[in-house]
C-alpha cells in the first residue's frame, strides 16, 4: 500500500440531491472528525425548497468540511476531495475545484435523464473535461443496493442508504473507526431494526470498498492532530451553542428561562434545541405568529423569568412594535437574529449579514437597544451569556446578531465550566420605607439606569406600567413636553452606559497601528482572522456593535486605511461613519456565501498598492 504524506489541512465537499441523506453524511464525518482530535469547521450548503426538484443544479445540497491540525476557522475555499452523487452535483461544485482535486463520482447517478436535467450534453465521465482531476467512479448506488439487499426493504428504502455506504468509504479514506455513527443508528433507529442494520451494512460495505479496492495510492489520506487546549470537546453548531447559552444565563442569574418562538429559516433549530432543556430550567413555547412570540416573552420577562425570543430578518420586522413596548416598560429581554439573505423572503437558506442597520436603527421613534454579534459556531455560547447579563443589568431589550451559516456550521468546542463565569445579577428591588410602591419601581440604578426587576406577587410594589410614555420619576402616564425629553435621554444614557461595562477593543491579529487593519463582525471573523495571518495585516473583529467599545474610534484613527469586510452592502461601514466619523473602504459581499480567504487576500493587496 502506498503511504500518502501526511497533511496539514483538507478540504472535503460532498454534494447530491437535496433528498440523498447529504447533510446528515456530513453532520456523521464531523462527528468523527472531532472524535479523532482535529480541528474543523463545516458550512452546510442547502436550497430553501423542502424537496427541491431532484437532478437539478439549484437542488444540490452541500456540505464542506475543512480539517487538520492548523488551527481551522473557515470551512476552506477550495475542496481537494469532492463526493458527487450526480451531474447537478459536480456541475455545481466544478467552479469551485482546483487542478488535482480528487471527485468520487456516483455512476449510477450519471444517467442520461440526470445529465439533461443538469445540462450536460454529453457524459463528463466519458470526455476528457475532467482530465485535470483525479477521477474515482463507482457504481454507489448499485453497490449499494447488493449490501441491504439481505434485508427485504423496497428499491426506495434500500436507495435511502447510499449516504452511508458513501460515509463508509470516506472513513476508510480518512482511517475513521465506524463505531460513532453505528452509535448514532442504533440509537436513531431503534424502532426500525430494519432499516438501522440496512445502514450498518451499507456503511460496512462502503468501508470494505475502500480496502479490496486498491484506492490507496490516490485516496488514502494522513492528517495530522490539532494541538487542541487541554479539555474535554464536542463537534457543536451555533443553534446548539446558542441553546446552552441561554439555558447557562438561566442558571448564572438563577431564574428560569421561557424561550417564545415562531418556527423560521434558519431560527428554528434553536427552538428545537432548547425544547430538549426543561431539565435546565427553560421552557419553550411556539407561538402562532412572530407578533404573539414576542409578546409572550415580554410576559415572561414583566412575570420574573428571563424572556428570550428569536427569528430572521422578516420575523424580526414584525416583532418591531413589541421591542419598543418592552424598551417602554423597562423590561429585559433577549432577542436572537438569525440573518439571511433578504429582502423580504429573500434567500431563506443563504446566510448574509444585511440586518445590522434594522438592529440598530429600524424602530419607530428614538428607542436604543444594545446589539451584540457572535463570531463562530462556539462563540454563540459566550455571546448568548453575555447578551443576556447586559438585558439584567441595564432592563432593556438586547438584540444578539448571528446568521445562517453559524447555525447549522460545525466547530469542536471545548467544555467549559460554568464556575468560570461570573454570575448574572439582577437589579433586587429595594424596599425603601414603602411609602410610594410606584416610585420605588422606577428608582433607576446611578451607573445602569436599569429599574428595579419588580414582578407580580410584590404586595407593596404594585405598580403601572405599559407602551405610553411615563413619568421619569413616578411611572405614571405622562404627555409633558419636558417630560418626554427627559425620557429620551434617559434611554439614550442607558445605551451609552453599556459601553462603561463592555471591555475596551482589542487587535484580534497584527499591530495596533499602521498602514491596513481589517475591521469584521458576526461570523466573518475566520476567513478574516485567515487572511490577515496570510498577509501579515492588522485585523479588529468587533462583538459589540452598539455601542461601540469607547476606543475603538482611537484604536481605528491609527491606521491610514480601514477595511470593513462584511455580508452585506456595507451597513457596519456606514455606522462607524455615523458613529466614529471615519471613511471606511467597504468590501461587501452579497451572494449568500461566506468571503473566501483567497478573495480577502486579493482586496488586502489592492488596498495595499493604492498611493
């Protein structure tokens, strides 16, 4: 057997129809790729149809998955191994590959009805426009079919395991043990033994493919362990490190959570993750709209539990009146933006960053609300915890920015433990001489201006509060002139108070001054965090976004040219020209894919020539 040299990294893209199992294949080669101790990151690549037509280029269904032992933080721009189930497949994939990308083909997929719908005139596997890749064809889907034929299921049922006996090969390519994912299936399918041992033997049989097969001299692959920090990791998604961030805030502040949702691409996966945490203190509720989540949140907050809520661009739209009620009323409240492309329906399934200007500006009236993003699928447990001890201690509403792409991306995660974070406090109620309860309600904090968390069951602290404007002193209704202003400045003090709390910005890469920094947020800190390595240029990711940390505008005048790279047509370069004053050079990115390393390298060395 021929014995391959030994990587750093590698780049692995499997891609079908959206009905060929190809998302739960890569979920299944990430598990295991944590479980062998490298370091990844994953972008799963889907359409916004649920069963979208089968064969056709705009119903592939990715999934990219970068490994090695070099710290990893971007799924990698160019696959070196493609698995493609059909010609759709490979034709979507070909622009992405490079010379000596190895393609393991299915050829059963490569039918002559498959091949038109995806536009081929002609078989690529029979010309020579694959010549400058190495080529694997196997018959998966018949091969396939002879390893589940001993358990009596239909042609149908039977072709479901492909993905299997495809994973099956890929461990034996990557030296992976099958027992996590015969784990996963007899825990999965253990109401249906049929099905679960027709799997097991599809993933055997892919395995023993790669053995009797004599692929060991182009597809046999060494990759070398990650020197990962000491502790005990998992393979986690954002909308899994979301949910134990928020269920973790819960037990840090010690009061209850109730999570109040409406089920949307790609939000919903943090509903069904903390459904699965009543043991941890949360409640979930589904409501029957966007406006009724929300409401019952802010319910759940006026009743004493931490009231979370979340959605995507459109939801959050029309959530907007009820964010303004809580801002009135002084409640907290945690509100997770999960972006996509937009607008309107826009691209349910491609992640953008292009809600930065609605999270920051787009409600009626002067109502400031504190706006955080989280960086990387780990990032959300941090960010949902900190998120959440900013609405305690300041009573406001705060909105928490994350995206499509962080929540389905795969990371490993290091455990923590939670005695290593400081606990939530919330405002207590002081007592007074309970001589005026309504006073008492809104004697705010000197440094926060958060109100007291007065809830129902507090005898001598009943209160009125509601969406009108009020008393900045007493809570009552209130239509002076004075009056209202005072309020305002109030809630623009509240704001600005954060920044008090917030620690100062600090270089995520590179020298604190200079010729370029690279300025990000949200989840375009990997290819970011890359690019700037690569090019040896200073790089700023900023996690809070209003307000800005009070030195930034110092930290940024030391540079001759700003570049704000973001997923959007430059909303955070807009608001530091609002904000600090500056003329950022904008690069944007709209195409519902994340920035390429290699494209981020390029914009460096223009702006880099540039007099």
């Amino acid at each position: 057997m021929t014995q391959n040299p030994q990587l750093k990294s590698i780049v692995v893209r499997l891609a079908g129809d959206s009905g060929d199992g190809i998302q739960l294949m890569g979920s299944q080669f990430a598990v295991s790729t944590a479980l062998s101790g490298r370091d990844f990151a994953t972008f799963p690549d889907y359409p916004a149809e649920i069963r979208a037509p089968a064969g056709t280029t705009f119903g592939v269904s990715a999934y990219q998955i970068n490994l090695g032992d070099d710290p990893i933080t971007t799924p990698g721009d160019s696959p070196d191994v493609l698995v493609a189930f059909n010609p759709a497949a490979l034709k979507v994939s070909l622009p992405m590959l490079h010379p000596g990308t190895l393609i393991i083909v299915n050829n059963d997929g490569f039918s002559a009805r498959n091949l038109a719908k995806a536009g081929y005139e002609t078989s690529p596997l029979d010309d020579d426009s694959l010549s400058e890749y190495s080529v694997v064809v196997a018959d998966i889907g018949r091969l396939n079919l002879e390893a589940v034929a001993e358990f009596g299921l239909s042609k149908s049922d039977g072709g479901q395991c492909k993905n299997f006996w495809a994973l099956g090969l890929l461990f034996w390519m990557f030296d992976r043990s099958l027992d996590s994912a015969i784990g996963w299936l007899d825990r999965r399918l253990k109401d249906a033994p049929s099905m679960r041992d027709a799997n097991v033997a599809a993933l055997r049989a892919g395995h023993a493919y790669g053995e009797t097969s004599e692929l060991s001299a182009v597809a046999k692959v060494r990759v070398g362990q990650a020197q990962l920090k000491p502790g005990r990791y998992r393979s986690i998604t954002g909308s899994e490190a979301m949910a134990l961030g928020i269920a973790a805030a819960g037990e840090l502040a010690d009061r209850q959570v109730l999570f109040c949702s409406y089920p949307i691409t790609p939000s919903s996966p943090l509903l069904h993750r903390l459904a699965k945490l009543g043991e941890h203190g949360v409640g979930t509720f589904q409501a029957e709209d966007e406006i009724a989540a929300i409401g019952a949140a802010i319910g759940a907050s006026y009743g004493g539990m931490i009231g979370a809520t979340s959605s995507s661009g459109p939801g959050i739209a029309l959530k907007t009146e009820a964010l303004g009620l809580a801002v009135s009323a002084e409640l907290p409240l945690l509100v997770v933006n999960w972006q996509r492309g937009g607008p309107s329906t826009g691209l349910p399934t491609k992640t953008e960053q292009s809600d930065l200007y609605q999270a920051i500006y787009g409600r009626n009236g002067d109502t400031p609300i504190p706006v955080l993003a989280a960086a990387s699928a780990g990032d959300c447990f941090d960010t949902a915890i900190e998120a959440t001890r900013i609405a305690l201690r300041h009573m406001t509403p705060v909105i928490l920015l994350a995206d499509g792409y962080l929540s389905n991306a795969a990371e490993p995660w290091r455990i923590p433990e939670l005695s290593d974070y400081a606990p939530i406090d919330s405002h207590a109620v002081d007592a007074g001489d309970g001589s005026d309860p309504q006073r008492l309600a809104f004697a705010r904090d000197a440094s926060s201006h958060g109100r007291p968390w007065v809830t129902p069951g507090m005898p001598d602290l009943v209160h009125r509060i509601g969406g009108l404007e009020k008393d900045l002193a007493s809570g009552h209704i209130s239509y002076d002139p004075d009056n209202h202003q005072a309020m305002t400045d109030l809630r623009r003090r509240k704001l600005e108070s954060v920044a008090d709390f917030i620690p100062d910005q600090t270089m995520e890469f590179g020298d604190d001054s200079g010729d370029i920094v690279l300025v990000g947020w949200g989840s375009t800190r990997g290819p970011l965090y890359q690019a700037a390595r690569r090019t040896g240029t200073s790089f700023i990711h900023i996690r809070y976004l209003n307000p800005l940390p009070k030195n930034l505008g110092t930290l940024l005048s030391r540079f001759r040219s700003v570049v704000v790279a973001e997923m959007n047509d430059g909303q955070l370069s807009t608001v530091l020209r609002d904000k600090l004053g500056l003329q950022p050079t904008p690069l944007t990115k709209v195409t519902g894919q994340p920035f390429l390393i290699s494209e981020l390298m390029n914009a460096i060395e223009q702006e880099r020539s540039k007099p």
